[in-house]
C-alpha cells in the first residue's frame, strides 16, 4: 500500500481566488481528481499534459480511501487529504492541470503496518453517520462472503434524542464495529460532527452524508481483521472521504 499526505492551498483572504477551498466543497470532485492520479499507460502516452477532458476510461480503478482533515470552515489555510491506495498515485499527472489547488508537492511513501495482538495504537477515522433502516430492512435470500443474510434497506443518518449527548451513541455505535474490524475500544473522543455535501455532475444531484471525526486508543484484538480494514477501510460512504483509519502504536 501507499499512503499519501497531499497539503491543499484553501487561501486565506476572501478578496482573491480560493479554486482549493471551492473544490473541496463539493467532495465528489476531490474523489473524481484523485482518482486522476492513476492513469494507464495508454491515456499517459496519448495526453502526457493531461490537456484532455477527464475520461474514466483511461485511468485505472485502484482501492483507494482518502479523508480530508483540517476544517476550511474557518479560515484556516491549510488543509491536508490523506490518501490510502493499493498502487503508486501520479499526483504530478493528476493535478498538472490543476496547480492551484496544491500549497506542495504531494508526499507519498509505502504503507506495510505491523500489528501484535494485544498492542495499544491511537487512531483517527471520519466516519458516515448512518444505519440501515429497521423499518425499510428487508431480508433477501442472497448471502454475503460470510454466509451471512444480506440485508436490503434504506440507509439512514444516525441520530440521538434531544436529552442524549452525540458522544453518548457514536461511541458506542463505533465500538460495535470493532470485534469484526480486529480491535476493542480502549477510549474514543468526537472531535468533530457535521455534514459532508457531494453534488453529482449533469443533473445536479445533492447529497449530503453525516460527518463524524473520532480520534482515540484501541487494542489489537485480530491482527488479520485489522490489516483487513486499514487496507478496505470502516463503514460506508468511502468514496465520499470516509472510512480510512489511521494508525500509530502508542
């Protein structure tokens, strides 16, 4: 695996162009311009100055999850999308023709996490607050890889009664997801809660996800399940930013 740091240039003054804070506003076009960084053989050799407009067709489909951290909310100047991928990005060709948007050269480094059952790591992940509905679920007669019934329903934002505290049911509801991910919770904090907007080209579909970002500490439990998810990330949505989990032994 790779794991890349890439430091976007948001601006700070109002009164001049801000292309990098206006592109990360709409997060379907962050995943469509990283996917940018894996173009085939052919579709470098027949547009090496990516002059062309962007086709699928000549850019790879790797495994990749990314998460954008640091708020543009603020006026922050900085912020910083952290890439996962199965294969070596081209992040020279991805954003050749969109400059702009870096502060700096893009960082990229191999990624071969080790685990010790029983090891302590700090973590942080964005995760898609949401649920498949228990009014809407309905029990086909497909499986999954694990023989398990595949459910079928619509997926839901999660919420909280007006009395409870957000951190009184993410954590808890994060907590669930570790036994089949290789870890138990040791300690989660909500840093951050609010929503990621995404708008699909042509006929100007709206989504919106809800946004969670957790940092914490948790013990390795299952050293394969773990390196499992690191590597096809936690949850849904991760097109949309989510689901990547990072480590450090603490």
């Amino acid at each position: 695996m790779y794991l890349s740091h890439l430091l976007i240039n948001v601006g700070d003054n109002p009164d001049r162009p801000r292309p990098g804070r206006l592109w990360l506003r709409n997060v379907y076009h962050v995943h469509q311009r990283l996917w940018m960084a894996f173009p085939t053989e052919a579709q470098r050799t027949a547009d090496p100055e990516f002059l062309a407009p962007f086709n699928p067709k000549g850019f790879a489909a790797p495994r990749f999850l990314f998460r954008v951290d640091n708020s543009v909310e603020r006026n922050c100047p900085r912020a910083v999308i952290v890439v996962l991928s199965g294969s070596e990005p081209n992040w020279r060709y991805a954003f050749q023709n969109a400059r702009t948007f870096l502060a700096a050269e893009a960082e990229t480094r191999e990624y071969s996490p080790t685990f010790a059952t029983g090891q302590e790591f700090c973590f942080r992940i964005r995760v898609n607050l949401s649920k498949k509905s228990v009014k809407y679920r309905k029990t086909g007669e497909k499986t999954d890889t694990e023989g398990r019934p595949r459910t079928q329903g619509k997926r839901i934002a999660l919420t909280w009664e007006k009395d409870q505290r957000p951190d009184e049911v993410i954590v808890p509801w994060f907590a669930r997801k570790g036994p089949r991910n290789g870890f138990e919770l040791r300690k989660c904090e909500v840093i951050q809660i609010g929503w990621v907007n995404a708008f699909r080209p042509g006929k100007g579909e709206r989504m919106k996800f809800r946004s969670a970002l957790l940092e914490g500490i948790f013990a390795v439990k299952d050293e394969k399940a773990l390196a499992d998810a690191i590597a096809a990330g936690i949850g849904s949505a991760k097109a949309f930013g989510f689901g990547l989990l990072s480590v450090a032994p603490r």
